[in-house]
C-alpha cells in the first residue's frame, strides 16, 4: 500500500470518529429531505472530515507546510 493510499485509510477511520461526524444525527436543525438527500449531505461531511483528516495527518507527519505540499502529500486539489 502506498503511502497516500495509508494516509487516506487512516483519514478515512479518523473521520467517522471526529465529533464533526458524531454529532450530525444529534444536530438540531431541522431538515425535511428524502432518504437519497439525505445520504448525500452524510456523504458530502464524511467526504469533507476526511479530507481535513488528511491534511492534518500531513502536517503532523511533515511539520509545517504550504498548500502546495500539502497537496502534493493528500492529492488533494487546491481550491482556486
């Protein structure tokens, strides 16, 4: 397994423990969406924690760096 591939595995088990995650089925807000909407905004959180795991994985394993590098060692894009 690659390197990248390791990090985005433990990204990805980072992610579904964050709080961020966690505490989505407690939120308060209420939102009447059909089951595929709802699957969706799941998705789109996890999706988000992930990449965020990712990056800081990163930046704890290399110490400082810029966005640049930090999308070098996730592959993840630089938003423009």
């Amino acid at each position: 397994m690659s390197e990248k591939e390791n990090l985005l595995k433990k990204a990805n088990a980072e992610a579904l423990k964050s709080p961020r995650v966690r505490w989505l089925p407690g939120t308060h807000i209420k939102i009447e969406i059909d089951e595929k909407n709802t699957s969706e905004f799941v998705d789109s959180i996890v999706h988000d924690e992930t990449e965020r795991q990712m990056m800081l994985e990163a930046i704890k394993a290399n110490g400082h760096l810029t966005v640049e590098e930090i999308s070098r060692f996730t592959s993840l894009l630089q938003a423009r």
